[in-house]
C-alpha cells in the first residue's frame, strides 16, 4: 500500500489541515513551466478555506504535487 498524505496550506504557509486518507483523489504532475493539478474529496470540512490556498501531495514522505 502507498503511504500519502495531503496537506492543505494557507496564504501564511501554515499547514491548516491534513490528510492521510480520502475516498477520492487525482493528482497530476506536470512539466515545469506548468502547474500540478489535484482532484478530489476531502473527508472532512476545512474552515475557511480561500482560493489562495496551496495543496501538497506527499507520497512515502516525499513531495509528489504542489498546486493552487
């Protein structure tokens, strides 16, 4: 099994929120002059949540996506 975990981050870059298990969730990697994409549920409401918000993709502790 794959270990993951989503990260949700503020415009302050404080971790506002994490997870490590979701019914649903699509990331895809792009080249460098393009962003990454990150699709999904997330299990729980997140408060407040902006459009200025980062999401991060760890897979086995490693950072896999970083997109808006």
């Amino acid at each position: 099994m794959v270990k993951y975990r989503i990260d949700i981050i503020d415009t302050w870059h404080r971790r506002i929120a994490t997870f490590t298990d979701v019914p649903l969730l699509r990331v895809t990697r792009a080249m460098r002059d393009e962003p990454d994409t990150i699709d999904g549920i997330l299990p729980g409401p997140i408060a407040d949540l902006s459009p200025g918000y980062r999401v991060r993709v760890y897979i086995e502790g490693e950072l896999f996506a970083d997109a808006p």
